[in-house]
C-alpha cells in the first residue's frame, strides 16, 4: 500500500504519485501486447468497448447538438471524446479507460449555452453572436475547473474526503 499521508509541500503528492506510477507506466502498455494472446485480448476488449460506448456517444452528441443549436455538433463532440481519450489513456497510464461524456456533462453544456443567452438576451436574435457567447463562457468554466482542480491536486485536499457523509457520499454514487 502506498503511503498517502500528507507530503507537506505544494503538488507533493502528485509528484510522488507520478513517481510511483512511471515505473509501471511502460508494463501496462507492454504487458497488452507481449504475446499474440495478449494483443488480440487488448484489441478485442478495445473493439468492444468501442462498441458498447460508440452509439451512446452519438446519441449524446446529437442531443447536444439539437439543444445548443448546433453550436456543439456532433463531429466536434466525438472528436473531442477521442481526443479526450488518447490524452487519458497516455497520462493515466491505463491503455483501456474508458472515458465518456455522461448525461450530466450534456446537461451542463446545455445549460451554458442557455446561460450563455440569458446573460446577453440582445444577441439572442443573432445566432453567431450567440454562439460565439458561449464559446466564451464555455472557455472561461473549463479554465475555472482546470484551476480549481489543480488547486484541489496541489494542496491535497482529497484527504479530506473521508469528512464526507452517507449523504454525499450517495450523491456521487448517482452520477
């Protein structure tokens, strides 16, 4: 077991997480392809989570489509999960995650770019204003989260999860 107590420095335990996983970090991308055996179990389990997930991707895209009035098509939603995925997969060190947008996600994508409408209502007429609006406010969450995530890494504030109760603890277990 890993020692995660509290490392005293700012980024400390995602310095000694990253030292930790980079020496298995080449093992969990040799060991899927050692043998044939194994190749061909790595790209199976690959090509059927591709399938189980790839039309649940679509419909999610499409609906994200219809609601932001194409402001997020689908060809930029899939590309952005793969994208997503390529990324995951090489940084987390774990060549089959499985990564995908889930209702909540659409749900907030939807509702900036309703907020993105309700804060400028005199461009609501113009759609490429409007769309361009939200662009704005979609950036300006995704660089607010960015912070406020890397916050939380540096200074180790997930150690205080086990101060959680049932309650919220049952919140997180529903997304």
């Amino acid at each position: 077991m890993p020692n995660l107590s509290r490392k005293g420095v700012v980024c400390g335990g995602v310095v000694d997480d990253a030292k930790r996983r980079s020496r298995h970090c080449c093992a969990d991308w040799a060991d899927a392809f050692r043998t044939l055996e194994d190749a061909s179990k790595t790209c199976s389990s690959a090509l059927f989570m591709f399938m189980a997930l790839f039309f649940v991707e679509v419909a999610l895209a499409e609906a994200c489509r219809d609601q932001t009035d194409g402001a997020v098509g689908v060809t930029e939603f899939m590309l952005l999960i793969a994208l997503s995925g390529v990324v995951q997969s090489l940084v987390g060190a774990q060549p089959l995650v499985v990564l995908r947008p889930t209702g909540p996600i659409v749900l907030t994508t939807v509702s900036l770019f309703q907020l993105s409408g309700q804060l400028w209502p005199d461009e609501a007429d113009d759609p490429p204003a409007r769309v361009q609006r939200f662009y704005q406010l979609a950036s300006a969450t995704g660089i607010f989260v960015a912070i406020n995530m890397s916050l939380i890494a540096g200074f180790e504030l997930s150690r205080f999860c086990d101060r959680l109760t049932q309650f919220t603890l049952e919140i997180f277990e529903v997304f």
